[in-house]
C-alpha cells in the first residue's frame, strides 16, 4: 500500500509540474497595438506632478513608461488642462471654499480644486520629458470658465463634445489605450466615454496615477470594470 500510495503521489506531482509548464507555455499573448489602436494619454502636465499646483503623488513616474509605450502607437492623443483665470472648478472662485470641497454647479457635482493648470502658464505645459514622436492632436479641456472637463471627450456638463470620438472614428480607431493623470478622475472620465462612444478600452495601470479623494480611486476601477474597461501593465503591451 505505502508503495501504491507513492507512486500516486510521484504521478500527481508529475501532472502538476506539467500542468505548469504548459500554464507558462501558454501564457496570454501580449497585446499589440495597430494602425486601429490609438494611445490616449491624459494631462501628464506640470500642475499635477511635484512642484505643481495639483500634484499627484508619484506623478511624474507615469513619464518613462508613457515613453516607451510610446514607440509601440502610430495613434498618440495627448490632452492638457487648460483653465481659465477664475475657473468655476476653482475653490478659489466660491466665497468661503476650500480645495477638495464639493459644491452644486448647474450641470451638477463639482469637485473644487486649488488654482491649477490656467493656460499659457509654466504649470500648464506638458511635461519637459514627455516624448511622443507619432502625437498628433492635443485635446484641451476645461477652457470654458463655467463648465469643468475631465474626459477627453465630453465636458462636464455631459452636453458638450470634444471631438475627439468623431476623429479617431474617421482615422479608423478601433482600440484605445489610456494613460496619464489623474486614474480616479480624467483617465476614468475618459476611458467610460470611450466606451460609451463604442470604442475597445485598455487602462494602463502603472501608466496613470491617482488623487484617490474619498475612496475615488476604488470607486473609479469597480465602475470602469463594469463598464468593460479592461486593466492591464505596460508589460502586457508588445513593445516595438
């Protein structure tokens, strides 16, 4: 019996090992973007790295792996902030705010923030690093004074359309994959309006980071996932 019972044991422990030289073997495929995929990345700007108005912790870290992703895109979307003076967004615009408040605008909730990102300044530009040779649009939002703009296809108001879904669908665009700042806010915005306007959707999570104010940050992944918005590594992305 102790025999028997050995070689059974041998012969599972031999299964097993095969099992998982196949599950290496047969690892998933690494994504590879086509003339069908576009990159979308999202407000890597001065104002919300350190040193900015808006930081985000670790931001500038997305800039690296944003660039080497880079040279994997024919199709890179970039987007700025580019506030107004005065923004409505602003605490600094509402008597007796603070930054990170919340207030009723017309459209609806509104996250108040410091002074961040107003156009033309230093703290607007994008990131000195930031290489993207195959960018070719750059989308700003939240230069309308009273409305604010998170995702890169629609405004706040939910109303007022970029564009952008009109021009990667006359490009083509099957595919997008979204990276930048902030994950729980403009990346999320825009990777739900992605899926809404029908488009296949990839965030790269170590190419965003997050403000996560309130639990936003878990909040933004659970309805991303059921909305469909799949959420990968930049390591599950063929680089070229």
């Amino acid at each position: 019996m102790h025999d028997t019972h050995r070689r059974s044991l041998l012969k599972s422990t031999a299964a097993l090992g095969l099992l998982g030289a196949a599950g290496t073997l047969f690892a998933a495929p690494k994504l590879k973007p086509n003339g069908k995929s576009a990159l979308i990345v999202i407000d890597v700007q001065n104002c919300f790295v350190d040193g900015g108005t808006l930081p985000v912790k670790g931001g500038a870290e997305v800039v690296p792996v944003i660039n080497k992703l880079a040279d994997s895109f024919e199709n890179i979307v970039v987007t700025q902030d580019w506030h107004t003076q005065g923004h409505a967004s602003f605490a600094s615009a509402h008597a007796g705010q603070k930054p990170f408040s919340s207030i009723k605008l017309s459209y609806g909730n509104q996250v108040l923030w410091p002074d961040h990102c107003v156009q033309g300044t230093d703290d607007a530009a994008l990131h000195k690093d930031l290489k993207l040779p195959t960018a070719q649009v750059i989308i700003r939002k939240g230069f309308h004074k009273g409305v604010d703009s998170y995702s890169a296809f629609e405004e706040a108001d939910r109303k007022t359309a970029t564009g952008l879904g009109g021009y990667l669908k006359q490009r083509g665009i099957k595919t997008v994959y979204v990276a930048g700042l902030a994950t729980d806010f403009c990346v999320a915005w825009t990777a739900l309006d992605a899926r809404k306007a029908g488009f296949e959707v990839y965030v790269i999570e170590d190419a965003t980071r997050a403000i996560d104010l309130n639990g936003s940050l878990a909040a933004a992944w659970k309805q991303m996932t059921a909305k469909g918005v799949k959420r990968i590594q930049s390591a599950d992305i063929q680089t070229a």
